[in-house]
C-alpha cells in the first residue's frame, strides 16, 4: 500500500500496532532471565526487533507525508480563502460607503416620494429593504469566513506540531535502532568466530525437529485409524467408497463440527492471550547460515510465563502425546481438522474429553536454559499440515 492508499486512521493504527509490537517484544524476549547466553538466539532476536522498527519507520515516513501533503493542500486552501474574504470585505467597504453618502431619512423619504405611483414607492420600498437584508447578509458572511479561517489556521498549527512530533519520533526510533544493529554486530562477530560449532548445532536441532516431526505423524496417522475403527462400528450405514488412507470417516456430526471449522476461517481465536510468533509456518532458510532451510510445521509463539495454552475451537481430545524431554502434546479433533498444542509442562485435560472453546488445555514449558515460554501450534486437515495464521484472527 502506497501512502495515497492508506488513510491518515490506518496509518496511526499501523503506527500504534508496531509500538505495541516492540513493547512485546522487549518483554517477551529481552526481559526473560537466562542461564547461558546463545548468540544465535540473542541474534535471532535482535532481526526480529529491528525489522518491527524499521516497519514502524517507514509508517512514520509515510504518516509525514501525508500530513505534508494535508499541510500544503491547507496552506493553498487559507491563502484561496483569505483573498476572497479580502475581496469580500473591499466590496462590502464600498457597499457601506455608498450607503453612508445616502444614510438620511430625508434623502430616503424623497427617493420615495419622488415616485410617479403607487406602485413604483412600493417597489422602492422592497428595494430598500432588500438592500438593508443584503448589507446584513454580507456583514454575516464575512464573520462566518473569518471564523472558518481561524479554524483552519488552529487546524494548521495541530498538523504542524503533530508532523513535528513524527519527525521527533522517527529520531527516536533511528537512534534505537542504531544501538540495535550495534549489537547485532557484535553477535554476528561472534557467532563468526564459532562458525562451525553453530552450523553443527543448527543442523543437529533442524534433524531432530525432522525426527519429532515425523514422529508426531506417524502418532496421527495412528490416531486417525483408530478414530476410523471406532466410527465404522457406530455408523448405520456404512460408506459405499473406500476411505482415503489416512483420512477420517465423519459421522454426521463429525461433518457438522469440521463445516463449523471451516466456516471460521480467518476468525479462531489464537492459542495464547498474549503471544509473539517467533517461527512462521513452511519451510524458510535460516537467517544467518545459507544452505540450511528450516521446516516451520507451524507456529512458534513465544508467550509469558505461567501462560496456558487454549483451545481454539470445540472438539474432543485425540490423544496426549508426551515428548522424550517429558513435555506434552495435546490433538484435539474438529471433525476432520486436528489442533495440535505442543510443548506444554503440564496437561488439564485426557484423552476422550470434550473442550470448548477458549478452554485452558494446559500450562506451556518455560525453557530454564532460554527463559523462553514457547507453545508450537500445529494445525491439521486429517494429515496435512496447514498454516495456522491463516485461519486465526489477524493481530
């Protein structure tokens, strides 16, 4: 969007988003305590807020331009208005002179009495009385256009002052983000010095989310036969096709629940109140080391401590995968949709059990290394991985 398509009111709720962001930011990734320093992480996080600032600078650049635009149309609109009541007040200055040299009651009682008839005093004396109406309407006129550029002129000096202030606040943000990229220097420096024992890790940890990713499919798929079994031996009447492998059979209302999901799309509530999406969905190379691509199954959302996890839609809980570090993994099935809520200390719910939406499904794991609190949100149609911010309201 260019700045001639963006409203004044979208910019400034742009603007105050991306305030708000870095707010965010500073308290969900530079205010946790950490046990070790990771450069990689640290730069990790660091991008991150450099790219917030540098959308909020361009909002502000284009916030100014506007308003320079509004101040220039404005100065053009008080000059066009100031030579018009100028003009104005010349003619009703004539108007009032003339008037004057003719003022006497006797000068006026002759005009009418020199009439020929009847007819030509009564139209004198409308004349005069419109000329009294139009003396007044002028006098009027010119109040009202001194008035409105008066407010014009106060509306100027509020654009300036506020062009002023974004002036002063792309300063600010300049200035912050200089010390940013100090320190975005420094620990590419030393991640450079360590090149090779990062990339190793790296890599080791892309194998391993491969591994659990896997994993965690292999349970699904698992889940879905079962699922399918259970459904076979309820159903009346049975399919007449085969079932795709790998895909639910609905009961009617397995197909309702899975219609009302998908009728929400682009409306579901987020997983957590209060989050910051640190890994997006897909496939993405990695920020620093070319060559490596790291596979986003979902969301990555970093959240504050002591968070839970939410359901983001009714449904019935699938299973309660536990990882090899002890942290769970709750499914929850929507008809032919699975929520997955992974990374969590803890589980409130078991396998079976009906939830709602909004209900808290568990506490999320805060990693004492990083101090991070990170939920990975994974949704799912049977076996397909889709991207969850799609489908979420829009932050």
């Amino acid at each position: 969007m260019t700045v001639f398509s963006q409203t004044k009111r979208e910019l400034e709720n742009q603007r105050e988003k991306y305030k708000a962001e870095i707010v965010k930011l500073n308290k969900l990734l530079f205010n946790e305590t950490k046990k070790e320093k990771n450069a990689l992480e640290d730069l990790k996080d660091i991008n991150q807020k450099i790219a917030v600032r540098n959308k909020l600078i361009n909002t502000i650049n284009l916030e100014a331009k506007l308003l320079s635009t509004e101040i220039r149309t404005n100065e053009r609109e008080i000059a066009k208005l100031n030579k018009s009541l100028k003009e104005l007040k010349a003619d009703y200055g004539e108007m009032i002179y003339k008037s004057y040299k003719s003022k006497s009651q006797q000068s006026r009682t002759m005009f009418l009495l020199s009439s020929q008839n009847f007819y030509q005093a009564y139209k004198r004396l409308e004349y005069m009385k419109q000329y009294t109406q139009f003396r007044k309407k002028q006098g009027e006129e010119i109040l009202v256009q001194t008035s409105f550029i008066e407010k014009k002129n106060d509306s100027l000096v509020i654009q300036k002052k506020n062009k002023e202030a974004l002036i002063l606040a792309e300063k600010n943000q300049k200035r912050e983000i200089e010390a940013d990229k100090k320190k975005q220097e420094d620990l590419l420096s030393t991640i450079k010095k360590k090149e090779g024992k990062y990339r190793r890790e790296i890599e080791k940890n892309v194998k391993e989310d491969k591994r659990i990713a896997a994993q965690i499919d292999k349970l699904i798929r698992d889940e879905i036969e079962k699922a399918n079994r259970l459904a076979l031996s309820k159903l009346k009447d049975k399919p007449k096709t085969a079932t795709k492998k790998n895909e639910f059979i609905l009961t009617p209302e397995a197909k309702a629940l899975a219609t009302k999901f998908e009728l929400n799309k682009g409306k579901l509530p987020w997983p957590v109140k209060e989050g910051l999406v640190v890994r997006k969905f897909g496939n993405q190379p990695h920020p620093t080391f070319p060559g490596i691509i790291i596979n986003g199954t979902g969301l990555h959302i970093v959240t504050s401590k002591g968070s839970n996890a939410e359901a983001i839609f009714s449904g019935e809980v699938l299973n309660v995968l536990v990882g090899s570090d002890g942290t769970k993994n709750i499914l929850i099935r929507h008809g032919n949709y699975i929520s997955s809520y992974n990374h969590l200390e803890n589980s409130f719910v078991k396998k079976g059990d009906k939830v709602e939406i909004g209900q808290s499904l568990g506490k999320i794991f805060t990693d004492k290394i990083n101090g991070k609190t990170t939920l990975v949100f994974v949704l799912l149609k049977n076996t397909k991985k889709l991207d969850p911010a799609s489908w979420m309201l829009k932050r």
